[in-house]
C-alpha cells in the first residue's frame, strides 16, 4: 500500500435534490471533513479536488438518468486523476460527494485488470431496469451501473462492462430490508444485523476468498452504513446500522489484506450537521481506520 493520497471528488450529481429549488449539500463534505484536520492527521498528500460539472435538478420519468452527461463526464475525468496517483504508487484516499463516483474508480481498476469491491451501504444501491419501472438517481443504483447493469454511456465505458463482476463485489452494511436485490442476483451480501450480531470475522473470511484471486480491491464507504444514532447526516438515515467503531473494524481488518487498492467516503451532508459533530465523528472513524496501515 503506498502514501494516502486525499482527493476530493465533490459530485452531488448521483442524487435527487432534497427539496424544491435545493442541491444535495454532500459536495460539501470534503471541505467539512478537511475542516477537521484530515489531512494533516492522516498525514497524506494533497490530491486536491476532482470538480464537478453544475447539477441540473430537472428529471422526468421519460428522460433516463439524472444527469447522465455530467456524471459520464466526471466519471472520466476522475478516473484519469485516479489512474495518475496510483501509477505514482500512491494510495487513493478519495471523498465524496455521492456514490456514483463509484463508476469512476471501478472504471479505473478495469483498465488495470481484475479488481473487486467492497461495497460498505445501508442500501444495496441495486436499483436498475431489470428490478425497477425507471432508473433516476445514479447514487441510489451505483453498485447496479458498475456491475454492468445500466445505461452504456455509465456502464460500458471502452466495452468494458462490467467493471466488477457479480462474484468480485461484497456488500457489506445495507440493512436486511434493503439487500434483497443484490443478494437476489447472487452478490455476496453480509447486513448490518448480521455484522453487529456475529461480528467481523465472517465478513472479513469472505473477502479473503473472494479477493485471493483477484490483482486487488477498492473500498466503498457510504456513511449510511452507521446508525444514525452516530451520524443522521445522511440523504436516507435508516436505523439498524452499524456502530462506529464496527465500521473502523472492519476498514482495518480489510486494509490487512493483499490487494487494497484505494477507498472512498461518500453522501455525508454537513447541511444536515448543524453543530459539525458529526463531521468530527466521521473523520475521527476514518483516521482510525486508516492509521497505522501503511
């Protein structure tokens, strides 16, 4: 594993506005999480920012994706920033933003060779044309797109979907309601009940059978994985989450195996963090599970 390398990515394109005349305020969680020395106490290297094209909040049920150009566009021109830092062997340490900057780094290991994902959400982020009428936001059907399954401009960039296959991803986190179309299609899928139930050494055992094989594997943090008794921050806070410190857990437990190849943290909203606790929480989670794994 090489230096960390901290590059924000912050894309609010993947996601529905919150209300009437309001953008998704996740692309302010780099700043926030930066405000809390971040960079400083992971003593990485400073990426910079990946910015973004504008959101366009309109959408209809009869015209696709939600911003599909801006997200086929920032998806390139982040894979490019990606494909830079680890070709200087550094550690990609990336803050979203949503989850569609998933397509970008998925893409990324693609054009390197195998690679798998762990995929940390309280959702399984599966939506797609096969399981649903419409698809709209890309932050909700994420992991769908990089397993080959949506519009060819976000999923077959190159003609190369899928950009992970169905047996390389485990999802690990989204509550047992929300897992059921993931687990449905064969993806190896261990829930929050099940994580804060029996612990981290399942969960860690199947990564280490699924990845072995592999030339290595991204990491996927969206933060609605915890409770939102520890951080409600979160564009769909659903309770039955895991604990912080089950999330630091099992970052560095996966960290101790071969083959990580960069992670990232999306959907934070530091509009919705009124006193910048839960921004101080969010870092501190993430400094503890990166410290001391170089």
């Amino acid at each position: 594993m090489g230096n960390f390398v901290l590059l924000d990515a912050p894309s609010n394109l993947g996601l529905r506005p919150p209300a009437e005349g309001v953008v998704p305020g996740c692309y302010k969680a780099p700043g926030a999480l930066r405000d809390h020395g971040l960079l400083t106490r992971l003593d990485a290297t400073d990426g910079g920012v990946v910015t973004p094209p504008r959101y366009l909040p309109d959408w209809s049920p009869d015209s696709g994706v939600r911003n599909a150009a801006g997200i086929a566009d920032y998806t390139a021109t982040l894979a490019g920033r990606l494909a830079k830092i680890r070709a200087d062997g550094g550690f990609p340490v990336v803050l979203g933003g949503d989850c569609s900057i998933a397509l970008a780094a998925m893409l990324t290991l693609r054009r390197e060779g195998r690679f798998g994902l762990v995929y940390f959400d309280g959702h399984d982020d599966f939506r797609h044309l096969g399981n649903s009428e419409q698809v709209s936001s890309v932050g909700g059907e994420a992991l769908a797109v990089v397993t080959g399954r949506g519009a060819p401009e976000l999923a077959d960039v190159d003609g190369l979907a899928p950009y992970v296959r169905d047996e390389d991803v485990l999802v690990l986190g989204a509550r047992e309601e929300e897992s059921a179309e993931a687990r449905e299609a064969g993806l190896r899928t261990i829930t929050s009940q099940e994580l804060m139930a029996r612990g981290t050494d399942g969960a860690l055992a199947a990564a280490r059978e699924i990845f072995a094989p592999l030339d290595g594997f991204w990491i996927h943090v969206d933060i609605d994985t915890l409770d939102p008794e520890y951080v409600s921050a979160v564009d769909s806070p659903d309770p039955g989450g895991l604990s912080p410190d089950k999330l630091v857990e099992l970052v560095r437990g996966l960290l101790a195996i071969p083959g990580a190849a960069g992670l990232e943290l999306t959907i934070f909203d530091p509009d919705l963090d009124h006193d910048g606790t839960q921004a101080a929480l969010v870092t501190d989670s993430l400094v503890r599970a990166l410290e001391g794994t170089r």
